[in-house]
C-alpha cells in the first residue's frame, strides 16, 4: 500500500492533518510527518522530510505533500539524500495540503498503485469548498 | 439497472468520512456504480466526485449498480449509509424503491 508523507513548517499542522487522514481514511495507511526544523521551530528539515520517507516507504512507493515556500528546498535536500531505488519510488505532489491528503490517502486505502494516489491527490486542486452551492 | 433511493438525514449531509467509507465500501465491487444527486450522476468509487456533488440534508440520492455484482454492492452500500438516511424499504433490484 502507498504510504504519504506529510511536509509542513508547523508540526502541529502536520500532525493535526495527520490525525486528520487517518479518522477518514481509515488505519491501514502508513502516514508519516515532517512539521516544523529539528529543534522544534517553524520551518522545514531535510533531515526530518527524510526520516518520514524512510518510514512512509513501502515497495508500493511514497507520495510526498507539503505546504509551501521552503518546504520544497528541504524537501529536494531530503531526496538527493535517499538511495537511487528509494527516490525512484517517491513522487512529489502538487496538490493542495488538506484536500490532497484526504483525497490521496483514501485512494491508497483502495490498495491502488501511486500514479492513482498521485491523480487522486492532484484533483484536490480543483475542488470546490463549497459544493452545490 | 438495479437503483436505489435514499434521503441523507445526517445533519452535515454526506461528509467526508462517510464518504469515504462509502467509496471503499463500493470499490470492493466490480460493478460499475454511480451515485447521483438531482441529475448530475458522478462514479462512486471517487472520492473527489463523490464530495463535489454537495450531498446535503434532505438530498435524496440515488445509487445505480451495473455488472455481475450490482445487487450485492447497492446493498453493501445501503448498509454502509444506513447511519446517514432514512431507512430504506424494499430491496435493490431490476425496479426502484418507493
């Protein structure tokens, strides 16, 4: 099953949305999290971003979410340090954070290959908040 | 085609966790289903369909089935939103409930 990571500058968003994906996805799907710097400040780490790859990781691959700004420099850090058959397995969402996880993670939850879960999570992007009205 | 229609009760409509239940629950099944509101139908092993068709309360939804497993998936599902409608009489076959 594919497993997420989730990339924030807060750790509390990051664990907040974590909390978040599983009560609607359900247990099964492996989410790690990468909120805020090793010492516990807003931002990002490479070194965190690739610690929750390493544990998201199955042979089904990853797919990586973040919020914004720097998050993406950490995270390119995180991926020129992971092993070639490693990052061969991670792809980079687009997608919107909260939208994107939820979508994302059901998807995985279906047992469907990445570039599903990557497709489910990229339709977050076009989501209306306010459906039907 | 074997349909089926309920009435969501549940206060906050059909929201993200039932949805999403609903969607596993029906991607079990080979059938193709869909699942409309008025008349817009959206496949209902999509999450992001299933969310943009603004399920609210007192929306009366309908779930169509069609392949070999279609009875048994519109009464998976029935079971599956039974929490969120109003009880549903009749069983889901080749005609609609009342």
């Amino acid at each position: 099953m594919v497993g997420l990571v989730i990339v924030s500058h807060s750790r509390l968003l990051a664990d907040g949305l974590r909390e978040m994906v599983e009560q609607v996805a359900g247990p099964e799907v492996a989410v790690a999290t990468a909120g805020g710097t090793d010492d516990g400040r807003l931002g990002t780490s490479a070194l965190l971003i690739e610690a929750a790859i390493r544990s998201a990781d199955s042979p089904d691959g990853v797919l990586v979410l973040l919020d914004l700004g720097s998050a993406a420099l950490s995270l390119e850090l995180a991926l020129e340090a992971l092993e070639p058959q490693l990052r061969s397995r991670v792809t980079v969402s687009q997608a919107p954070l909260v939208e994107g996880a939820v979508l994302a993670a059901v998807q995985a939850s279906l047992g469907d290959p990445l570039a599903r879960v990557a497709e489910a999570a990229a339709a977050a992007a076009g989501m209306s908040k306010l459906p039907g009205a | 085609m074997p349909e089926l229609r309920i009435t969501v009760i549940d206060p906050a409509g059909l929201h993200a966790r039932p949805a999403a239940k609903f969607v596993q629950a029906a991607s079990r099944f080979s059938s193709a289903i869909s699942i409309g509101n008025g008349d817009r139908f959206v496949d209902a092993k999509s999450l992001v369909a299933l969310l943009s068709l603004g399920v609210r309360p007192g929306s009366q939804v309908v779930l169509r089935a069609e392949g070999a497993d279609a009875s048994g998936a519109l009464l998976a599902l029935a079971t599956e939103l039974a929490p969120y409608v109003e009880p549903v009489s009749g069983q889901p076959g080749g005609r609609e409930t009342a």
